[in-house]
C-alpha cells in the first residue's frame, strides 16, 4: 500500500484529497462544494520572484506618493495611504484606523517581503531559514491584505467628489492599482508549489 504525503484541503468545506500532477490549462475542483483546489502553474520561480521586487517598488511609490489630490477656489489637498490612516486616528474611530493600517499598509508590507525572502532561496533552489513559518505565515496574511478594498473605497470616493470638487488622481493610485493586481497573481495558488520544488531542503 502506498501512502501519499502530497495531499490538499478545501479551503471552503475542508474537504481532503490526494494531489495529483495537473497538465497545462488543467484545474482541480471540489467535488463537494466546487471550489477550486489547484490549478495547473502559470508562473515559474524565476517569474514569482521579479514580480515579488516589482511589488516591492510599487509599494514604496503607493505609500510615498499621493494617491489623491483634491482642489477648489484655489485651495488643494493631497494624502498618501499613510496619511489617510493617520488622519482616521485623529478622530474618535482608532480602531478602524488600526484595521485599516492592517489591511492596507502592514499586512501587504509583510506578505511582500515574506514573498522576496522565500522566493529570493528558491530562485537558487534552496529552502530559506524558518521556510515552513514563513509559508504558513503567507496563508494566514492572505486574508487581511486589502488593498483592492481600498482600491475600490478609492475610486468610488473620486466618483463621488467629482461633482463637487476638482479630483485628480495620483501617481500612488497608479502604484497601488499595479501593486493590487501583482499581490493576487504572486500570492495566489502558484506560490504554494514551493512545497513541492523544495521538498526535502526544508
């Protein structure tokens, strides 16, 4: 009897299944709930780990430049992420202001650099220090990063202003919108083929 050590778990209704190889535009899905499981790999190491850097940049520019800037009769106003946050906990909602420095600032910040560290060893086919840790770390950060929420509270807010005041985006919308999109394709199903790529290194 052979015992397979490869196994996978619905997210959605817990579900246990044994892992299987998937071809080039395969997918594998719940026969329970139909969520999907895994799916063949779109991006290699090498492919995750510039993307990684990429989003590393795009969060840099996200958080030190305007993401909008508001005019009129003469009179502007610009804020970046971190400002945003900092002016919520001036009020008597800190808390909100502490949730939303969670999902849009340090959640993403970690799983950023958490990505370069584990992706950074394996682009050279080694497992990096504390591999396991920062692998479980990643799923559990998944969940609490939020910027297309944010990104979308964005666009909606410049909507809205736009009949009453002069609204211009600016140059950390366009980094946050380009780092939103990088964060779900580099943390996504792909990156949990590590497991597999580095089995017995780690």
């Amino acid at each position: 009897m052979t015992i397979s050590r490869n196994w996978i778990i619905c997210e959605h209704c817990d579900s246990l299944y044994e892992s299987v190889p998937l071809g080039k535009g395969q997918a594998a899905q719940c026969s329970r709930c139909g969520a999907l499981l895994a799916r063949a790999r779109h991006l290699s190491v090498q492919q995750l780990f510039a993307l990684s850097i990429t989003a590393g940049l795009l969060f840099v520019f996200a958080n030190l430049f305007p993401v909008i800037k508001i005019s009129l009769e003469g009179l502007s106003n610009e804020a970046t992420l971190w400002q945003s946050v900092e002016a919520l906990a001036q009020g008597r909602i800190s808390l909100i202001a502490a949730i939303t420095g969670l999902t849009i600032i340090l959640a993403p910040c970690l799983q950023i650099i958490l990505l370069c560290w584990v992706l950074g060893f394996a682009n050279v086919g080694r497992a990096a220090p504390g591999f396991k840790a920062c692998m479980r770390a990643l799923e559990h950060l998944r969940p609490w990063s939020m910027l297309e929420v944010c990104l979308l509270g964005i666009l909606v807010a410049i909507v809205k202003l736009a009949g009453m005041l002069d609204v211009h985006p600016g140059m950390g919308l366009w980094a946050l919108a380009m780092l939103t999109v990088l964060i779900i394709l580099i943390s996504g199903k792909d990156i949990r083929y590590l497991w597999d790529d580095l089995e017995g290194r780690y």
